[in-house]
C-alpha cells in the first residue's frame, strides 16, 4: 500500500536542496544596550531559533553575517560616517547575540572588513554569491536585523542576482528612524517579488485536538461524497456491542466533550494550507471545508446514565458529510471517558462512604486522557482528583500529599514531616512508608501532639506499599495511642475495586484511597467494543451485514422499567415511534447544530450518576457479573429488521 | 480527607453596560478568627477574585460593601443588641480580608455607620441606589458574607428596587445559626426571582497541556521546598521496575516530547492567577513561579534504544524544585509512547515485509493518546497511520480506506466502489465486508477490468471481520482469477501480535495490516511498572526502601554487550564512573536547560528501532517470553548500596 502522504514533506512543502537560511547581523552592538541598537531587536532571536530548528532538520545550509569593521571604519561619525562606531572586530559588541543558536556547522559571513568600504548587504564583497552557487543554492530564507538596512540591501542584492526570496515577516525588525521605514522597506521587498513568511503558517502544527484529529478515510470518503453531491441526512448510533466480561453495566460518560467539539467544528487556516499542500484537495472543495460547521442534531443518554449491550448511547442525525466526518472524535471521546466512568462507578460502589481520589495522571495514555479520567471519576462519584489543571479546567476538587522524594531529601523523616506540615497548616497529608510505615506513624504522632500546642493539626497520613490493611491496623493503633484519632489514613498503591473491597471487607481502617494507574487505564477493560454505525440514510434504514458485526437498523429508542422498589429491572430496545412501557432514556441536546439548552453542570451529572448506581439491582452492585441485566429486543424491531430487503446488486 | 479546592458549578452571561458586581461584607471580623465569624467564610474570597477578574476585564462597577460601626452600636450585645462587637470602624476587624482584591476603582459601601440604626442590607441609608441609578445599572451580581443575613437583605432590596439579581453562589456563606437558614436564603432569593450563577463555565481553561498538568502535591512540596530555600542539585531517575510477563524488551520511546516540555516548560499568567486565586499562593512564590524555568541537565536513552527492567531510560540532573515538578509529566510521556513503541515492535517482528498500519485513533485514550500512537508505532517501524493530524504534526505517511457506511449509503455497493475509485483515482482501498466479502471481491475485478481501459487501478481492498486468513485467500483467488493480481489485500479487525503471526505462518495472502485498539490501548499491557525516583541529593545518594519498591541510589550507566555475531547479550548496570566493558547507553541531551543539538528526527528515531530490533537475541524475537534477557547489577553498585548509612532519626 503507498502512502497518500509521505513523509518529508512539511510546509512549504518543498523545502529541501536548493534552500539555503540567512541570518543577517543578530549581534549585540544592533541590540538594546549596544551602540546602534535596535529598540525591538530582541524579538527576533526566539524565532530565529525556531526557523533555524526547521532548517535544521533539513539539513539546509545556514549563512550568518556580521558586520566586522576595523576600528577606524569609514562608517563611524568620528571618521566621516553617519554611525556611532558598533561592530568592531571581536568585540563584545560585534558578538553574536548569546540567545541566538548558531550551530557550529553554520558559515559566517563577515562584512565591510575594510576601513574605506561600508556595505549594508551580505552580499557586497563577501563571497556569499560564489558560496551559494557552489551549493546550488537557489531559494533564501531572510531573517535579522535591520529591516531597513542590511535585511533590505541584502534582499535586493540577492533578487537582483535572481534568487527566490523568502522573509521571515516575524524575525525581523526595523530600525525605523523615520516611523515606517520598516513597513516601507518589507513593501519594497514584496514588490521585488519577494514571499514572506511566518512561524505561524508553518509550523509547529498545534498539538491541541484540531479538526485533522480525524482518519484519512474521514477526507477521503468527504471528497467522494461531495464530489457526487451526496449529502442528505444520515443516522448514525454509536452503542457498545457487548458489555466486557468484567463488566456488569456501563456509565454513560463524555456527552459535554462531544457537544462542545460538534459546536466549534471546523478548520482552521492552517487546517486548510496543509490539506492543500498535502493531500492536494482541489480548491473547491477546500472551500466547502471552509465554510465546514457541524448543523445536525444529537440525542443521546445524558451523562451519568447506565446503559448496557447494543443500546444506543447517542445518535447523529445531520447531512451526511458531517455525520460521517465527526465519526472518529465522538468514538475517541465517548470510549474512553464512559470506560473510566465504568470503572470508576465500580470503585465506588466497593467503598461506599469512603473518600475516593485519582492519583492516575503520570500513568494515564497522555494528556487528555488524564484530565478527562479525572473528569470521568468525579462523575461517577469519586470525591476529587489530583490533577491540577482538571482543577482549573472542570472545577473538580483537588487533593494533593506528599511524594517519597520530599522525605528522601530531608536528613531527617521527622523533620520532613515537621517541614511538610508548617508549610501547608492548613492541609496536611504525611506520607509514611519511605523507610518504615510504623516508626513513621510514631514521628506523626510526637509531631502532631506538639503542633497541636500550637493550634496546628495534621489532616492524614498515607501509607503507600506493603500490606495496606495491615499497616493501616497497626497506624490506627499507634495514632490513636498517641491521642491523635482525628488523623485519618488514606491508601494508596496500585488499588482497584477489588483490592478496596478486600479492604473494606476486612475492617481495614482507611479513610480514603487514592487511585491511580488501575483507574486511569482501566486496566482490565482498556477499552469497550464500541461503534458509531450507520442506521438511515435518507429515510431509508440501513444494516451492516459483516460477520459478528450486524447492526439493528432504524431510528430506536431504550425503554428503562423499574420493580417496585425504585430498581431497574429490564430494558426494551425498540424502535423510537413504538410505544412501549417503560421511561425513555435518549434525549435531544442539539439542534440545528446549537445546544438547547446550558451545558449541563458536571455537579448535575454526577447527581444523575450517583442516583443511577443507587437504582442498579443488587446483583449489579456486586463486582461479580454473573447475573446479566436484561435487555430486550422489541418484537417490532426484529420484525422490521428482517423487513428490510437485502442489498441490491 | 478536605480538598485543597473545592468545586463550583456554571455560568455564561452577556456582561456589559448596565451591570454592576457588589460584594457584601467580606470583613475580618465575619472569618474565622474574626468576633463573628462565619466558618466557611473564608471559601468566598477565591471566587470572588476571579469573578472580580472577569468584571473588570468587562470594566463593570465594582461596590464593596462594610459594616462600619461606632464602638457603641446598638445591634452589639452590650447595648442590647443580638451581636458580639464586631466591625468597629477603623478597627483590624472592620478591614476587607487581605487575600480578597478591592481594587482602587472601587466604591466601598459603609453600612451602618451611626450608634442606633442597624443595617444589614447595602441600600439602607447608604446611598448606593441612588449612585446605581446615576450609573444606569440594572442588573447586579451579588456575592459576599452572610448569605443568610445582609446578602439577603440586600437581595431583597434590591429586588423590591426593581434590580435583575443575579447571586454567585459559590461566593456566598451562611452564617447557619440554625442549620440550613443558609440554603433557606438561597430559596428565598430565588422565589424572589433572582438567577443563580457559578464560575466553572466562565473562565475557558484551556485544555491544552499547560504547567498545570501535574500533580497536586508537586505544587505542595515545590512551596515547601522554596519556604526553606531547599533547592540543591537532585538527581532523579525514569525507569521501569519489572517487564511485564508479556513482555520480554522495551522500546524507549517519548524523550522528544519530554525534551520539548522541558524546554518550554513555564507558568502563563492564566496558571498563575489561577494558582493564587484558587490555591491561595503567597505572591513571592507566585513570583518565582513566574520566572520558573527547567535548567537542569537531561541524560537519556535515545529513542528506539531497547532496554529492560532497572535501567534508567532518563536521568534528570536539577535544582530541586525543577527536578522534582516535572515528574509527573515526564512519566506521563514516557510510559505512553514506551508501552506503545514495545507494543509495535513486537507487531513488526511478527510480520516481516509487511505494510503496517495504525488505525487506532478512535479507540486511543484521548486526543493526545492517538497523536503519539501514531508516532510511536511509526518509530517502531510500522508503515504509517490513518490519523491525519499525526500526518501534520509529525511528518508521518498517512493511509487511508474507506468505511461500512460510505457502502451502505450507497444503493448498489458496486455504484459504492466506482464513486470511490473514481473520486481517488491514485489511491483506493475498497471495503469488502459490508455485506458479503467474496461477492464484493467479485464486483472489484469487474469494476477492475473496466477501470484498467481507463488507466485507473484499484490499489487494494481490505477485509474487516470473519476470518481474516480464510476470505483472504479466498479473495486473493477471485483476484487472480480475474486477472488483478495488482491489487493488494489489506486485513484489519481487532489485529495484534499474535494474530498476525498466525496469519503469516499459515499463509494468509495478506499484503498489509490495519492495526487500532490492541495497539493504542496497548490492550495486554496498558501500563507499565514505570517510576521516577530520586537517587541523589545534594551529592548524597539517596534510597528509598518501602516494600517491594526498593531503588538502586546513585548515578548509573547501562552497559551493554553483544556476541560475536552482533546481537545483544547482556548489559550490567553499574554505577556512572564504574569501568565496565560494553558500549554506554546513556547520552546527554540537554544541559543549563538547552538542547545540545538539534533535536534528533522520527527517521533517526525510527532507524535505531529498526537496528535495535535487528540485534535483539533470537529469543527475544519470538513473541514468548520464556527466556529473560540477562541484566548485570554490578558488584559495585550492590556494594554501594549496601555501603549507605540507613535514614537517620
């Protein structure tokens, strides 16, 4: 199979042999402090690094030049010139600036070396074009300083000696004696034919989710229906085929996430310039793409809600070319955060009352899933996280301790703690098993009865290997010995629902665990057999035929039933227009592309989670998953499946 | 176990002319502390300050309200009034609460200012209505102390003057003399008509990875740690404890984002009032978090070297602090792309030649899961991936199919195969399985033959379900005996090592892999017994000695040996300066902060896995992992480690 793009083959798409990077006089007789200095001339320096990181990697050739005069150079006012004297050969001013990278491999070009000859352009009597030549150099790359001076002279040389010319808009700067003279002389530099350029059209390509964080086949499949004008509206549901062995219900999670990326859908400039250039979309289309929004309509399970085995989660009903392109993110974001809000909601139900913390940031795949598994556990009930910025981000509570290093450092356990605690009066947790958990426990004991004095107490302690029910029997011990029943005891260290029920089962006394890696991984279900399928077509139902993939066509809805004691007790999957008893669980968030009504509140969300676990019948509250939840199929809907015709052809 | 932070809950609005923020009360005297003091009241200040924030970037009025009383007022017990004395003008006690911000522009309300007239609302005998007025203010945000007492005073007023009132309610506190008159308030006020709001939707945090992604207690022991000035060298090293059962080598994969982050790594202003406002950070800290920058040392193995358990993968060498923060975001690149470039390499041995393909961004644990997925299993030598921003982020080739859908929208799946081809001429991949892949193997040579006139070939087809090596060959026959032997057989459906291999050795005629969730979720291994541990302290080895999780101190170096023919055959790990025979793996990459050169290419990358994989013993070529790699603690390092004094206390 090749490759639609290659690699190799950043923007400008065919940067290469031929290319060459000139830096003109970034030196520090030109910056503020030297003697021709330049107000704005520091700015420069970030981005010529930046540029020169590219070229770089291009291994494109590089070209530095300095002006280096003799002391008594003809262009200093003391011997008829209009400067001050600057530059002088090897010295500090004539240095480059320290800031800016210039790699040993780089040439330097030195010029108007000579008392009785000035020259502003790199090219005036240094031999550049000769070099350049040589190297088969054909395309420049300008940057430095000074706009108006020697980054113009040397331009105009260089298209007067027919190169292709590139300025780096953003890495230079002017001198601007006359306000203007910069902006004046980059005009003069564009009406010579010059192109510019800037960091931001090329590169870096932002990290953050754009609208590329789609597959190729998303585009591809795009062009092809636009090119047919095929655009009518298209269902898509996404659901899970089959509950994991591990797991006896699933919690809807990630709704918002999804909303959120369907109202601000669409591609960027640079989206668009890159897509040109790589996979080489004709301009008409990449004029739909520009104009490209999300207009269609969402249903789905609000957050928090459990669902099972081939319910629908959310369904898309838009134009076809939206319902398809926006497949891959609403997978990626409804998988993994209803996955960690599954295994979350476990957690909780096997710690009932006790504090529940994720710890899993570090061992999460990356950073969005560790924000989003911090925000995937509050909903599901956890008390809070310790990531900060899912603090800043989803105003989840944040719990923080200490880490084994903070103790290491200190000569003494003891004085770390004491350290610890007068630093953060007001909330402290100790973390006691860096060298011995119980000696630990007795230093927090004679700590806190002194602080105590002082009207300082001390919040918990963790402990962080061993065996956690029995060190913690023993800190209890030691704690309440001491007089300190108030300090409470959190756990940690590769904890799941089934190590915190053993816990719990066993009288352990812990407050509260932080869970971390298990959690964040999901580690025995890393991920669900989820899809997002085509159901309807332009009114016409649709069915996928693949072996152990087969899909239930038409628009449906889920029907939850309840016994008498307020538990679910059975759910009817069936066509959306049939009646049937029972409350129906799919609801409309988005219409027309715009929501209708306020986000819901992530507190709102987690209110529906912690009812939801409340109504699981008892056989799901158990971490066993002997005893599936029923899930009917509507008679109508078999019916009209078999209904449906076979595919033509 | 108390948060650091608590929660909040939403709010967006259209702020402007018109509105004004009034904040009642937040006097020492009504914090703890204070002569009557609300209990919680201190929980205000941290909202208030952003709200505050947000208004004056809306240059809304600002009012401060302020009990201001004579000594001898009469709401004081002593003059028969129902309070203890409390905001006596002029007193400690009658000041705003230091932490909160009353900027100079705003108009301080005093209330209750003469000996016989009380007033718990604002607009008692304060003029405030009349200066609103003036102002042409119709809307105001409330916030402030006490919700049950002069906030609702003067919610009540302001309502019967005709205000809109909107009160913040995760900036008010109730004094609750009985429980609950604090939330009885809140009703009230909104019976009364007033709106709600809280701060979580208004200020956008940006989900991009900022110095915020870290854990809590990172923050802790930084503010520890800089409360004593204890910022000497430490040493710390990233490593993994134990291979996983199912694995028998790793892949170090990741240093380049690691690079990245540490060379950019710096607080924004947004981090910052966000710190200070949320995390209640003394300004001078604050002040050194604003100049924070990484300027330590970085020694690592390059990426795509292969390593086992106990060597460390990166050593970082750094003034405390530093060394110290950036942990958890180190483990949190570093694990990923490891566990995902080991995944892949193991993927690559089983299917030698072949095409290799990641699909799996839909199923990846996030956005940022998917985009290093796709470059770390290009590192590890697959062919390329479906994720298009992996494409333009990294310079990765990228592939691309086609999905069941673009069949089904189709009336006539063979109308479905021509509009693709016919859209992408250079480059089609067609679907078989939609409803019977033997059947649509048969419609591809027809569409095939026809097409050849044309000049277009078809480049492949793929198989996604049923059993991969029997409609393969299958296929491949319809293929052949319809005269397209041209056209490849990609096969994808839940693909990993394993499967691959058994379709290799039994023959499958198939071309390429798709390879998605096994891959990027790392399904049998999502994580690694991975930690980042500090080995040394201001020259002093340190070790840590909990249970289970005991660690080699010191500086150390990874020695590695090969046979005669090549391949590895055992590495030892022994101190940094220890002679040893065997080639050092450890390479300096970053010093004072800066890279020492430029950063290293995915090809470079990519092309020491390819000869690390070549020169992997035969039995760690095999997917078993029966036959543990041997690796050497040295003498001298146990000596060593022996030879350290135990913790002193």
């Amino acid at each position: 199979m090749d490759p639609v793009i290659s690699k190799h083959s950043l923007l400008p798409t065919n940067l290469g042999p031929g290319d060459a990077f000139i830096v003109i006089d970034v030196q520090n007789d030109f910056l503020p402090g030297g003697s021709l200095s330049i107000d704005k001339g520091y700015e420069v320096v970030a981005p010529l690094n930046r540029y020169l990181r590219l070229f770089q990697k291009k291994q494109i050739p590089l070209f530095f030049s300095r002006d280096w005069h003799p002391v008594d150079h003809c262009s200093f006012e003391k011997f008829g010139g209009r400067w001050p004297a600057h530059c002088v050969a090897e010295s500090v001013g004539a240095q480059f600036c320290p800031a800016l990278d210039v790699p040993e491999s780089a040439i330097i070009i030195s010029k108007a070396t000579e008392v009785s000859e000035d020259a502003y352009s790199c090219f005036q009597s240094t031999g550049l074009h000769e070099t350049l030549q040589r190297q088969n150099i054909k395309r420049l790359f300008v940057g430095g300083l000074a706009t108006d001076y020697c980054v113009l002279e040397s331009v105009k040389d260089a298209v007067r000696l027919s190169y292709t010319v590139v300025v780096l808009e953003d890495a230079i700067r002017a001198v601007d004696n006359e306000a203007g003279d910069g902006h004046q002389a980059l005009e003069e530099m564009e009406s010579l034919g010059c192109q510019t350029l800037t960091l931001d059209r090329w590169l870096p390509y932002p990290q953050t989710a754009s609208a590329l964080l789609v597959d190729l086949y998303q585009i591809n499949m795009m062009k092809s229906f636009w090119d047919r004008r095929m655009n009518q509206t298209a269902m898509f549901e996404f659901y899970v085929r089959r509950l994991p062995k591990e797991r006896g219900f699933l919690l809807a999670a990630g709704l918002e996430q999804v909303l959120e990326y369907l109202e601000t859908l669409n591609f960027s400039d640079q989206d668009l310039d890159w897509l040109k250039d790589q996979l080489l979309l004709p301009q008409d289309f990449l004029d739909y793409l520009k104009s490209f929004r999300f207009t269609g309509r969402v249903e789905a399970l609000p957050e928090g809600t459990v669902f099972f085995q081939e319910e629908p989660v959310l369904r898309i009903t838009a134009p076809l070319l939206e319902a398809q392109f926006v497949e891959t993110r609403i997978i990626n974001l409804l998988q993994y955060q209803t996955m960690i809000a599954s295994k979350a909601g476990r957690i909780v139900l096997s710690a009932p009352g006790k504090s529940l913390v994720d710890f899993g940031l570090r061992r999460a795949h990356g950073a969005e899933a560790g924000l989003l598994s911090a925000r995937a556990s509050y909903l599901a009930g956890f008390s809070g996280t310790a990531t900060v910025q899912a603090g800043a981000l989803f105003d989840i509570p944040l719990y923080g301790t200490m880490a084994h290093s903070f103790v290491q450092v200190h000569d003494r356990e003891s004085d770390a703690f004491e350290h610890f605690v007068r630093s953060h009066p007001q909330n402290t947790v100790l973390l006691l098993d860096t060298y011995h958990t119980e000696q630990a426990a007795e230093k927090v004991v004679t700590l806190a009865s002194r602080l105590k004095k002082e009207g300082i107490t001390i919040q918990a302690v963790r402990i962080d290997s061993g065996d956690l029910g029995a060190h913690s029997k023993k800190v209890r011990s030691i704690l309440d010995a001491g007089d300190c029943p108030e300090i409470k005891i959190l756990a940690s260290s590769n904890l799941d629902e089934h190590s915190i029920r053993q816990l719990v089962q066993e009288g352990a006394p812990i407050d509260g665990f932080g869970i971390g890696t298990r959690l964040v991984t999901s580690q025995d279900v890393p991920c669900l057999e989820c899809a997002y399928k085509l159901q309807e077509y332009d009114g016409v139902p649709k069915r996928k035929l693949a072996e152990g993939k087969k899909t239930w066509p038409g628009r449906k809805q889920v029907f939850r039933n309840y016994d008498d004691r307020g538990r679910m007790c059975g759910d009817i999957l069936s066509l959306e227009t049939e009646p049937q008893q029972g409350t129906p669980l799919l609801k409309e968030f988005l219409n027309k592309g715009r929501r209708l009504q306020p986000p819901t509140s992530l507190e709102a969300s987690r209110s529906i989670a912690s009812q939801q676990l409340n109504t699981l019948p008892k056989a799901l509250k158990q971490l066993e998953t002997h005893s599936p939840y029923p899930v009917e199929i509507s008679l109508a809907l078999e019916e009209f499946t078999r209904s449906l015709p076979p595919p033509r052809d």
